[in-house]
C-alpha cells in the first residue's frame, strides 16, 4: 500500500514536471538511469501549454487540463480519452457572456485555457473549469469525459473572468449525507463587483440541477463569500490575491496566497508596494463566512528572507520527523518553497527555501489573535480593508481551537508572521513544486525547479 501510494504521488510530480510545457526539455535529454527512463506524453503542439493535472488515487488514471482539450491518460501515460473545450466565439469584456444575452463586444475564436481540474470521488466526475465564458465549468464523467452539465444560466456559475492558467483554486468538503461543499478562491482582475475572491458552492448530486455552483447560502445581507472592497482599488490599483494552494485538514478549509501590501520602509515617509504571502483559514460549516482569518508566512535562514511563495503541500510528519518537531506523527506539516525577497511576484529571485510549518502551530497563533481580538484588542488588520481599519469588539466568551465567528470582529487578519523552519535551500535553480509523503517513517519531498530538476 505505502509504495501504491508513493508511484501515485510520483507518477503525479513527474507528470506535472514533464507536463508544464508542450514539449517537456527532459524529453530530449539522455534518461537519468539507462533502465529506467522517464516515461512522457506530449500533446498537440498547436494547442499551447498544458495547465493542470489530477490523479485518480483509486485507478492511476492521470487527468490533464490542457488549453482547448482536457486528456484522460494511463497510468503509464497512454490517451485513453479525449474531450474538446474549444476554441470559441469569446470576448472577455462580455458580462453576462453572449450565452446568455447579447454582448456589442466583438466576438473572435476565443482559447479554452483550463484554470482548475479537480475529482469529484463520491459523484465520479471531473470538475474541469476553463477561461472562457467569464469562467463556467464541466461536469465529465470519470470513465468517458462524457458531459455530464456545463451550467452557465445564473450569475453564480461564472467563477472567475481570469484568463490565466493557476488563478484559481477549488477544494471539494464531502458529506455523507448530504451534498459536498465547493470551495472556490480566485483572482478577481479588478473586478470585485462580479466575482468574490472566495466563496462556498453548492456541489449537487445531479450535475444538471438548478441549484449547482449556487452560494451555499445567500441572502440580501449575508452570503457564503469574500469580496474584495472596491475602496481597496483606490489604493492598490493592481491589488488581487492569488492562490497557491488549498486543502482541508480538521474543520477547516485552508488557502495559501499572495497579495500585494502597501508599507512605509523604515526611514522612509513614502509607502512601497511589496507582497506578503498568507495562509487564510475558513470552518467548513461557516455558511456566514464569519471565521474568515488570514496569517502571514515566511521563511529566514542566514538573514536571508524568503517571502514570496511559490509552491506548497500537505503531508503527515511521519514518525522520525514528529520526533524532532515535537509533535505527532499524523500531524499536519506543510511544505512550502518561497523565494528570495517579497517584492516582485512576477519575476521572482532564483534564491528559494523549502520550509516546513507545523499546521497546529498556525492554528494556535490564529486562536491566540481570535482571543485577543475578542478581548477588544486591536483592529482587524487586514491590508485590502486598511480603508476602514476597524477596531476589535470586545465579547465575553470563550473561544477554543474549533471556534468559528461570529457576525462581529470579521474578517480577521493577524499581524505578526508565523515563520517556518528552512530544510533547503537553492540558490540558482528556483524550486517551483513540492510534493511530500511518509515512506518507512521518513518524511520524503520531491522538488521541482525552474529549469526541470527533480530533487529528492
């Protein structure tokens, strides 16, 4: 089972590694081992760039989002399916999009790039979400790619009107009894009046039905999202949170970002434009979104920062590690890599750190700022509502590591930075992914750089 699991995890990283360009430069290399070459794929050159892929943990199938088609593939990288997602007659400034009413923007062949791909295990299905339309998404089914639904007639099903690849994030709450929970955090590109930044969707049993993608709950006053206020442009014209990652772990729902910050260097009277990388944190059952806080993160070795996030991963600390961490060995454990710096996100420096952050530990520092916040500690101290700098209310209760909100003192932001603890860095070849898993006791990461390594 351990090494069902690890070829799962492996076949994943290679894949994506090998996958991130239409023709990969490791396939034109001599193979690493002469008896054990990389196995690759590649796609239709003319369709540009692969975007996103999952693998079905139960069968090995690796599904891959690439621009205009999605792929379903062997495990040893066979096509077995094909579906077409494009191109079609677009224009990004149609909101509504012209499927639904009329748009006088000039309609051209338009590319479908894939912008989430995720499983739907309990409804054997493949959530693939694309750029066109202002963001709809496919409901396809496992075995065939067959479309199952494409809702696009309420507002609620155009997720996000991002054309890039990467900016947007999903992470699926199974229920039993019950319809699953979606999820949803996005860039906004300066269009908060359309699209929250992130919210909870209704996952339906029937891929047809009325009600999917719908806000868990939404009325004239309280909705199961987060909006960027418009204010927050008049200060930071370009601001936007991007999403690096998402899980679940307990009864929380977790996101990583990077979101730009104005601050006054010391010394200086003027402010600069930096980016600060966050962990952001949500209760599963928060239909309210009142348990909304954010944390920031990073990483120092030698007096080098590294703040600009690049890539994370969930895993368990595995025993030997727990040991050293003084922690359990199913604790969660984060693996993070960021770069050198924190003030130029889209070029960062070569110079990357992996880190490692116990996920208790966050969830402590975030239980500490809830009840300092409740004591009337303090303002809210989020950068996108500096606007309004709210002061912290004051309530007499008693909030322990599961509590979620109240309509008060939300959203939350904390000020001081949880740092993690550097285990490598990399100094000329940037580290853009990380996976991690326990084999044997032995926590394990792989990492991929910039120029196509692969270090174990």
């Amino acid at each position: 089972l351990i090494m069902s699991l690890a070829m799962w995890k492996w076949t994943c990283l290679v894949s994506h590694l090998l996958l991130s360009t239409t023709v990969s430069p490791l396939s034109r290399q001599q193979p690493l081992h002469p008896k054990r070459p990389f196995i690759t794929f590649t796609g239709d050159q003319a369709e540009g760039n692969f975007n996103h892929l999952v693998v079905d943990e139960r069968t090995g199938h690796i599904y891959l989002g690439a621009v205009n088609r999605i792929y379903k593939l062997s495990s040893d990288l066979k096509v077995l399916v094909t579906h077409q997602t494009g191109p079609d007659e677009d224009n990004p400034k149609c909101y509504p999009p012209r499927i639904v009413q009329t748009c006088n923007e000039p309609l051209t062949p338009t590319n479908n790039i894939n912008k989430m791909l995720l499983i739907d295990y309990k409804e054997n299905r493949l959530i693939a979400c694309g750029s066109l339309y202002q963001g709809i998404c496919k409901l396809l089914r496992l075995d065939d790619l067959f479309k199952l639904g494409e809702p696009f007639h309420k507002k609620e099903h155009y997720l996000s009107g991002v054309n890039e690849s990467g900016s947007v994030f999903g992470v699926i709450v199974s229920y039993s009894n019950m319809d699953d929970k979606l999820f949803i955090a996005t860039a906004v590109d300066g269009k908060p009046e359309y699209f929250p930044t992130i919210s909870s969707r209704k996952l339906t049993k029937n891929s047809e039905a009325d009600g999917m993608f719908a806000y868990v709950f939404h009325d004239e006053f309280v909705a199961s999202m987060i909006k960027i206020p418009s204010d927050t442009f008049t200060i930071i014209p370009d601001f936007d949170i991007y999403y690096i990652y998402g899980f679940s772990s307990g009864n929380f729902v977790y996101f990583l970002t990077l979101q730009p910050e104005m601050i006054s260097p010391p010394g200086s009277t003027t402010k600069e434009q930096v980016y600060t990388s966050k962990l952001v944190r949500l209760c599963k059952e928060d239909t309210a979104f009142n348990s909304y806080v954010e944390v920031p993160i990073g990483c120092e070795k030698n007096g080098v920062e590294y703040r600009l996030l690049q890539a994370a991963y969930l895993s368990k600390a595995g025993a030997i590690l727990a040991r050293s961490l003084g922690v359990g060995p199913e604790d969660d454990i984060l693996f993070t890599v960021f770069s050198k710096g924190q003030k130029r996100k889209m070029k960062s420096l070569d110079e990357s750190a992996l880190c490692i952050f116990v996920l208790k530990k966050i969830n402590d520092r975030i239980k500490d700022r809830l009840q300092s916040c409740y004591r009337g500690e303090g303002t809210l101290d989020l950068a996108w509502l500096k606007v309004k700098d709210i002061p912290c209310s004051s309530a007499l209760l008693t909030i322990d590591d599961n509590f979620c909100g109240l309509d008060m003192n939300a959203p939350l932001g904390v000020s001081s930075m949880v740092r993690g603890l550097p285990i490598f860095t990399e100094d000329g070849d940037r580290m853009t992914s990380v996976i991690a898993y326990v084999y044997k006791n032995h926590s394990l990461a792989f990492v991929g750089t910039k120029s196509g390594k692969l270090k174990k």
